[in-house]
C-alpha cells in the first residue's frame, strides 16, 4: 500500500510517498481502509521532530473509512463498518492499523471526509469548550486563530452554549468565515492591537476564557484580556512556543487560572471519547455544526498540505485522499 513516511526530521520534503507492506490487525486491533486523513499542526509538529517520534514512521492522527479486517478477539467494530478515529499515528497512508476500543461508528449521513474532517479538531474543540472552561451562557470568550481548523469549530460550540464570541484572525476573508461560524467580533490582530479591542469591546471588563492556540505571539498580552480570575487555556503554538513563566503573574493579573490541555487526556476512557464523539458527530448529523473542509488533496501531495498550514494559508479542514 501506499503511505506517507518520515524518515528524517525536517521540512514538508521529509515527507515522502512510499510504497510498503500492507498492516495486519493484532489481537484487540482492526484495520480501517482510509477513505479521508485529517491533516493537523501535531503533524507538522511530529515532521519537524519538535515532538520526537522514533523514525521511520507513517504520519497522521486522524482519518475516517470502514473496517476491512479484524484482529482476534474483536466484536466491535465490525467487518465493513463505516468508523472515524484519531490520536493514533498512521493515517497518512491506504489502509491503518488502529485499537478497536479508539474508533467510533460515523452515523448515518456522516461521510467519512467530515468524520475525519471532525475528530480531532471537533473534539478539540468540544473539551475546550465543554470541559476545560465549561462556558455559560453570557459569558465572553477570546477564540484565537478563529478561521482556523479548530477555530471555525470552536466558534460555533462555543455560540452553541450561548457564550460571546470574539475572535482574532490575520485576514479579511478570514474575518467573513470567523463571523459566519457565529464570532460575535472579529480582530485583525495582524493590523489591531488584540489587547486594546478586547478591552475595548468588553468595556473593560475583561474575558472570562482565552482558547490560545497561537502561542509565542499571543500568550502574555492574553494574560491582560482576562477578566478577574479568568482562565487562559494555552492549547496550541502554530506562531511557537511560549517562553519559560513565572507563576506569580497569574496573582498581579488577577488569580489566574493557567491550564495547557491535550485532547488525549480528555478522550482518555473508551466512556469519554464515545461521549464526546457522539455528540460532536450527532450535531453534525443534524447540521448544528458544520465542518468546513477547505482542502482535498491526493495523499501523494502530504508535502503541500503541510506547505499551507505552516503558511497560514488554510481555511478549516485540510484532508489527504489515499
Ligand atoms: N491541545 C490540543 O488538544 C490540540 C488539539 C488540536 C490542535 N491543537 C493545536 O492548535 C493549533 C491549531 O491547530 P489547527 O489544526 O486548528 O490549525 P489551524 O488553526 O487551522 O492553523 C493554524 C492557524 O494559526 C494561526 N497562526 C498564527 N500565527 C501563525 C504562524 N506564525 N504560523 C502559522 N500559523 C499561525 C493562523 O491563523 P491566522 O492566519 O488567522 O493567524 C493559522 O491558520 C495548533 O498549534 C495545534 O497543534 C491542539
């Protein structure tokens, strides 16, 4: 089968298309045929080696397909069953090799592009939103890169719960999609002082949550936005990492709450991923949320798809096609 393996760390070039053997399903493990592959910024992050993988490796966190083989001792999922999964490496490639207690069962008028479009960004932003700060109905939440892949999802969860929804983006176009996913308003943090318009449109009063997948270039004016005892929820770093921190600025900032979440550990338990997923994919069944995919590209092109995320030029959901 075909796949797209690491070798090396480095550039999108370090990704290369490769012909090896087709994976069997062990005991407790099946085999998902991959119809759609998400493409994510943890995979720009495993490429680069800023999160080290033993090399060589198949990338990929996150697709969607049916089952085409299962290992002994498995009952469910079964032979043929449209299933979605992610936060398991090796879906940049034709077929995957995935334990059976992480996938889920895509419901009817799902398709597998916006299953795999919707796991791990969905559930990102379903835990964001729902678990790390539960947000309540008035309150006012900062979304960063809201035209981002889990920005556009974070935005629409988040109006969902009745929040009020700012977000920043360094684009017009961008700034019609943030609005159109439900952003209350939108800055253009690349032209605006983010800092400045949030006090601005919150009449000082300040944000209950910052969702912060930005990083280097947004983390400590951040701290200023929130309101007393606001929460900053440091999730990402597609501008970098953020530098070492002294705590006690949470105090003179006003008691602070710090967190630096990771989806595993919110769909850590069979219950909990089967929860979350039921509900992210329920309400796009029912077309509550919208997934917007921006890009479909050949699997063979992984490189590109890499080239337009680390160049902020996606828009949503990028998929590879095996
Ligand atoms: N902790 C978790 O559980 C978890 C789960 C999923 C994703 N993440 C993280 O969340 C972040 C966003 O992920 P995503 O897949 O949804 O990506 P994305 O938002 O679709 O793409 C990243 C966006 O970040 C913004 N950005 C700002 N400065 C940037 C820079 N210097 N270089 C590149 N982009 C920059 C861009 O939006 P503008 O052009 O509008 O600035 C860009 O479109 C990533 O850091 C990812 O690792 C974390």
């Amino acid at each position: 089968m075909k796949a797209i393996r690491v070798h090396g760390p480095g550039g999108p070039e370090a990704l290369r298309y490769e012909e090896i053997e087709q994976p069997v399903p062990g005991p407790g493990q099946v085999l998902v045929k991959v119809e759609a592959a998400g493409v994510n910024f943890i995979d720009v992050y495993q490429r680069s080696g800023h999160y080290k993988v033993p090399v060589p490796f198949t990338l990929g966190q996150e697709a969607a397909g049916a089952v085409a083989a299962v290992g002994p001792g498995v009952a469910e999922p079964k032979l043929g069953e449209r299933v979605a999964y992610t936060t398991v490496l090796g879906a940049y490639a034709e077929y995957a090799v995935v334990p059976a207690d992480r996938v889920v069962q895509l419901p009817d008028g799902v398709s597998a592009k916006q299953g795999a479009a919707a796991m791990l960004q969905g559930l990102t932003a379903h835990y964001l939103a729902t678990t790390t700060y539960a947000l309540k109905a008035g309150e006012a939440c900062l979304v960063h890169a809201a035209a981002g892949g889990v920005g556009l999802l974070l935005c629409q969860i988040a109006k969902l719960r009745g929040a009020r929804v700012l977000g920043t983006v360094s684009t017009r176009e961008k700034a019609a999609l943030a609005r159109g996913a439900g952003a209350d308003e939108v800055i253009l943090y690349t032209e605006q002082d983010f800092e400045t318009e949030v006090k601005r449109l919150t009449n000082g009063a300040g944000l209950q949550v910052i969702y912060d997948s930005v990083g280097k270039t947004t983390f400590e004016r951040g701290l200023s936005c929130l309101a007393l005892r606001g929460m900053m929820v440091l999730y990402g770093q597609s501008s970098g990492p953020v530098g070492p921190f002294d705590p006690q600025v949470l105090n003179q900032k006003g008691s602070l709450f710090l967190t630096r979440p990771t989806i595993a550990h919110y769909i850590a338990t069979r219950a909990e991923l089967i929860a979350r997923a039921g509900e992210v994919l329920g309400w796009i069944q029912r077309g509550m949320l919208k997934v917007r995919i921006d890009r479909e590209l050949p699997l063979a092109q992984a490189a590109e798809a890499h080239r337009l995320l680390e160049a902020r030029q996606s828009m949503g959901k990028v998929l590879l096609i095996p």
